[in-house]
C-alpha cells in the first residue's frame, strides 16, 4: 500500500494519459495513472489531497526480454474527500 498526498496532476504521453505524482508519507515520488469509472471521478485528483492505493508488484520471468521486470498493479485507489466539493454538492 503506498500512502501519501498528491503534489501534482497532469497529462504525460502525447498529452493524452492522465497521471498524477505522489509524495508518499515516507517523502518518495512516484507517478501513477489517475484511473476513474466515470469522468466525474477524475475531479478528486487534486494537489494537496491525501490519497491510498493498493497494489501488487507482477514480476516477469527472469529470461523474458525485460529481464525480470517489475511492475505495479493498482487494485484500489482511495482519495480523501475534499471538504469543497461535498460543498458544491449540497
């Protein structure tokens, strides 16, 4: 589980793969992919807000042409709400 707050949100690829950078409690960055079921989803990816997710690391076999690779697999995301928007709700 990576927990931390999330210092930026932007566009990387061709500007058409929304990601957002996390600070982990532990002060590391890491980017990950900011993953929604519905667009309106995508609006609790704010700076500033603390954020959780779940993952598991898939290793790939030692002789594929990676070498043994890893990569992280998000199972959930959890954002903390923000206090604003549950406003704009009521």
């Amino acid at each position: 589980m990576l927990c931390g707050e999330i210092i930026e949100r932007f566009w990387s690829g061709m500007a058409d793969w929304p990601e957002i950078r996390i600070r982990s409690d532990d002060g590391q960055i890491s980017e990950w992919t900011r993953k929604v079921n519905v667009k309106e989803q995508g609006a609790l990816y704010i700076p500033g807000q603390r954020i959780e997710i779940d993952y598991v690391l898939q290793r790939h076999r030692p002789k594929s042409t990676d070498k043994g690779a890893e990569h992280k697999i998000v199972i959930e995301i959890r954002v903390e709400p923000n206090p604003q928007m549950e406003k704009l709700k009521a």
